[in-house]
C-alpha cells in the first residue's frame, strides 16, 4: 500500500502540477487520487479543524448504504422475470439474470454523469464534486429494469446539468439530481416509465409467459379498484413485488436507514416525520372511504410503491432538504402527505413519492426562512418584558 | 433629440446608429433572453416551427406598423391617455393580423387560437411604443419594431426548432429524423412538447449567450 502511494505521489502527480505535461486535467487526477486516500495537504496559516469524514467519506456512507437495496434489487429482478414465465430456477440463477440486467444501468449511470462531471470541473475550474457519486447509484435504483440504456444516459446528463451544474454545482442543487433524472424520463417517455413495464419479460425460443400474469405493481392495481389481487403484507414488507430496481423492498431499504442513521449521514427526524405525514393523511382518507384505495389501511402506503425508498434516501439529501430541525419536521411531514395525497386522489399519477419529494424540495427554503422569523420573533418577545422592567 | 437642433443635418437611412436599432435587440439588449419579456407566448406557441414562424411574422407586423403609427402620432397624444391610444392601435393591427390570418393560413390560426388576440399584451410591443416610439421620429422607430420583432423572432424560432426536432422529430411538419433511428429504439421526447421544457430551453439560450458576453451577467 505504501508503495503506491508513493508510486502515485512521486511519479505520477509531477505531470499534474503546475508545469507537468498534464495540468490541464489536475483537477481530474485530484478526484481519483483522493478517492481512496486523504492528500497530504495541511493548511499552513491559521487554526482550522477539520473532519476525517469530508464529503467524499459522506457520499460513500450512503452508497454503502444503498448496497443491500441494490443487490436486493437485482435479485428481484431475476425473481420475476422466472416468476413471470413460470419456471422455477434456483436463487443464483435468478440473482445473475438480474445481475446482468441491473449493472448495465448502474454503469451508463455512473460514466455519464462522472464524464459531465469531470467536463466541468476542468471548463469551470473547479475541483470534482463528489455528489455524484449517490446521484449516479441512485438513479438506476429509481427506474424500471426494462427502461433502456440511452434513456439513462439522456435523463443523467439533464439531471446533471440541468438539475445541479447550471445552479453551481454540489451543495447549490434546489432540487434532488437523482429524482429530477426520473422525473424527466417520466415526462419525456411516459411510455416506458409507466404500465406493464416493472419486469424484464424478454422471451427466449420455447418460453411463453404464465397464463393471467399482471405486471402491475400493487399501486397500479389500486389504482384500477383490484384490492383483491394485491399481494401480502408480507411480500411487499419483503419486496418480493414488481417496481423499480430499488423501491420494492422495504426490509433492505431499512437495513440502508439504519446504516444511515448510525453514520449520522441521514436524518431521522425527515425519515420519521415522513412515515408519520403518511400515515396521518392514510388514517384521514380512511374517514371517508369513498372508494376501496382510500379505505386501505394506512401503513400498506409504507411498504408499497416508493414510498419507503424515497424518504429513506430520496427526502433526506442534506442539500436539497430543509435545514433547521424545526423545518425539518415540517417538511417531512408535508412530503408524506402529498404522497398519499397524490397517490390516493390523482388516477394519473399511480406513485406520488416523486412529485412530492420534489415539491417540496422547493418549498424547503420557504420553511427554513420562516422557521427562522419565528424563532427571532419568539426570542424578541422574549426580551421585551425584561427591557420594560429596567425602564421602570 | 436631434431634431431640437438648430441645424438640423439630414441623417443617413442606414446610419449606424439606425443599424444599431436592428442589431441591438438581436444580440444583447434581446427582449426575451436579456428583457425577459413576452415569455408567456414562447411557452405557449413553439411546439411547433410552423406556429412560431408565423407568430414571428406576425408580431414583427403588428410592431413595426405600431411604432411608426404611434411615432407619427406622438406629438398629439395627450400623454394621461397615451396608454389606452397604443392599446386601440395594437388591438386594430392585432385584428387585421388575425383576419389576414384565418384568410390565408386558417390551420395555424387555429393552432394559434387565443394567442393571436394576445398579442395585444405582449409587453415587447407595448415597452417598445413607451420607450422608444414615444420619442422618436417614425424611421428609427420602424427600425426598432422591425429589430425586436426580429430578436424576439429569432427566440422563438430557436425555440421552436429544439421543441419540434425533439418532441415530434419533425421540423414544418417534414419527418426529419430518420427511420430506422426509430427503429433501433429512438422515441420521441415527450417532455419537449409540455410547456416546461420551452422554459428550460430559453433558459438553456440565456446561458448560453451569458457565458459568451459576460457583460451581460448582472452581478447581485
């Protein structure tokens, strides 16, 4: 180990300096050596303390993080592509056929959204932000296993540009990268990001797909009043249900909160305030029970559809949520609500996680701003009695 | 301006300065990148390149015909009613427009629907009568109707090219792109055709022409 790093610091990193062959792209040799390791650069004027746990550790919490939903996800994959046709095959074969459909999408994913990252890092002179590196494991997570791959590659590079560098990059994104990737491929190819989509039914010579096979996910079918062919608590509990790559499974997307929560890279006051706002707005539609998704009970809205993954992952982004505690509260709260808002009562939009995670993202600036007039105003009330005493 | 002269020298048609007029809303003083103004229109027509042609030509008729009437007028408008004399002189060549087009391209005055009528509330045309028309001779003033219908045009037809080639893979209605990309698995964006993405797209334009002309970047 301490040869190459040698290596890297004494032959290689000359090119990259000032007067090196290579300067032009320092920037880019920068992000890759502090990948693994912490340069050995100290600050030589002032005090300044600083973390071990910089962004880059950050962002790696989360995709560790994302590990089991992934491979969860690729497993499933598999499962109901055979579960579709009917054959029976043992968990490996299931996991490599999902394997093989997954890591294609997590690839494009990550080199496109690096490569327009790294383009400008070196055109804007600044240093590679890491952020990416959650965005570009997030998105595939968020798609259907069929959507194909030049649609990845397209949504990545709008929800890069568009959604992060043309605000300044990391850390100045008013809406979440990932989600803004899935919100374009639902916008511009709604045909593939919606129906009978969720599962790989490629046919191979001789195989034919199970008689009354529904690819619907469980959302879908509440959507067209089918109560009756929802799977068990259970299989959704576990995920063993069509939907995107990352969202069925809420058993691995809990593993990845308490990852999250033990790190301190998540906040558990949004996951919590979001599963409470679900439930709240669930136990209000149940009062009045017009139809039969209305009258479901409330929790199944937890397990079902996106809803654990997004306030897992998706609410909790240190950038694009709200910032003070109190605002935190309030904008987790308002995203369940939305969701089983939009998911109850909208028949066009089957899965609210989306639009409401990105409503919100909007209006979190609004609820810092006002979090904080409140907390000045309560403070400036608190002062006034004492002033008047002295004056008296 | 020149006119209070005491002797008055007799301007060339094409001075540069008039040139300037024509140049100017092309480039950095664009009423739609730089103004930021008639944006309701953009997102609403340029769907297609055909309805942003003909709304280009019919906004750059309605304007110039407007500044020079209203310059011709402007020494006798009595200036608390100056506002409701522009709108009655929009609101004529607005309807001549709109009869000219049912005439003669009846497919797009229907596509074009209530925007035709709304013409009228474009502010490029009601700013350009306030600060220019108002106080300029007739000449310089058609130039300036005819320079920012065009800068305005140019927005559109930009705009119009993107939404159309992306979201219908046409441009005038012609398929341009070809078969057998679709073939292979290319689908038309739908994104494109929802008003939102022509938000995106000047946006994308108004970046473009900053990161060319810094001066134009406002520092706050």
């Amino acid at each position: 180990m301490k040869a190459l790093i040698q290596f890297v610091e004494n032959k290689i990193q000359p090119n990259f300096e000032k007067g090196g062959k290579f300067h032009k792209f320092h920037r880019s040799f920068e992000a890759f050596q502090t990948f693994l390791y912490v340069k050995g650069d100290v600050t030589r004027q002032g005090s300044h303390i600083r973390d071990a746990v910089d962004m880059k550790r950050t962002m790696f919490h989360v995709v560790i993080a994302l590990t089991p939903v992934l491979l969860f996800g690729m497993w499933n994959a598999g499962l109901q592509h055979y579960r579709a046709l009917g054959m029976d095959v043992s968990f490996w074969n299931e996991f490599w056929f999902g394997f093989l459909r997954v890591l294609p999408i997590v690839v494009v994913s990550y080199v496109v959204g690096l490569a327009v990252e790294f383009i400008f890092a070196e055109i804007r002179n600044h240093e590679v932000n890491e952020g990416f590196l959650v965005s570009g494991m997030l998105i595939p997570l968020i798609v259907p296993v069929t959507t194909p791959l030049w649609m990845v590659a397209l949504a990545t590079i709008f929800a890069v540009i568009i959604g992060k560098e043309v605000f300044g990059g990391t850390g100045m994104n008013i809406l979440n990268p990932a989600l803004l990737a899935r919100a374009f491929l639902f916008f511009a190819y709604p045909a593939f990001m919606s129906g009978e989509i969720w599962i790989n039914t490629t046919l191979r010579e001789g195989q034919a797909l199970v008689d009354g096979f529904s690819g619907a996910t469980p959302l879908a079918m509440l959507a067209a009043n089918e109560v009756q062919n929802l799977p068990s608590v259970l299989e959704m509990f576990l995920g063993t249900i069509p939907g995107s790559i990352g969202e069925t499974s809420t058993l691995a997307i809990l593993i990845g909160a308490l990852i999250l929560i033990a790190t301190g890279v998540g906040s558990l006051r949004i996951i919590l305030s979001v599963v409470v706002g679900g439930l709240f707005m669930g136990l209000l539609l149940n009062l009045f029970s017009v139809n039969e998704f209305m009258a479901i009970p409330p929790y199944y809205h937890l397990i079902m559809g996106g809803f654990a993954f997004g306030a897992v992952f998706m609410a909790t982004d240190p950038v694009t949520a709200s910032q003070t505690p109190r605002g935190k509260y309030i904008y987790g709260f308002l995203i369940g609500v939305l969701t089983v808002l939009i998911r109850v009562l909208n028949p066009a939009y089957p899965e609210g996680m989306m639009l409401a995670i990105l409503l919100m993202n909007v209006f979190a600036p609004l609820i810092d701003h006002y979090v904080v007039e409140a907390n000045m105003k309560r403070r400036l009330k608190r002062m006034k009695p004492s002033t008047v005493k002295v004056q008296a | 301006m020149s006119d209070n002269t005491n002797k008055p020298k007799k301007e060339e048609l094409f001075s540069v300065k008039n040139r300037k007029l024509l140049s100017n809303p092309m480039g950095k003083d664009n009423p739609i990148t730089v103004q930021v103004l008639g944006i309701c229109s953009v997102l609403a027509i340029t769907v297609q390149l055909k309805t942003s042609l003909v709304m280009a030509i019919s906004v750059m008729a309605v304007m110039a015909a407007s500044n020079v009437i209203i310059s011709l007028l402007r020494n006798t408008i009595p200036p608390r009613i100056r506002i409701i004399v522009q709108l009655i002189v929009v609101a004529s060549l607005v309807i001549l427009v709109d009869q000219v087009l049912k005439a003669f391209v009846y497919d797009v005055s229907r596509q074009l629907s209530v925007f035709v009528g709304l013409i009228i509330t474009n502010c490029i045309i009601m700013g350009r009568l306030e600060a220019f028309a108002l106080s300029n001779k007739p000449w310089p003033s058609f130039l300036d109707g005819i320079g920012n219908a065009a800068g305005y045009g140019a927005v559109l037809l930009t705009v119009g090219f993107f939404r159309e080639l992306l979201g219908s893979g046409t441009l005038f209605g012609y398929q341009v792109i070809p078969n057998f990309l679709y073939n292979i698995g290319y689908v038309n964006n739908g994104f494109m055709i929802l008003p939102p993405m022509a938000l995106i797209v000047v946006g994308v334009i108004i970046w473009i022409q900053r990161y060319k002309n810094p001066e134009l970047v406002d520092v706050s």
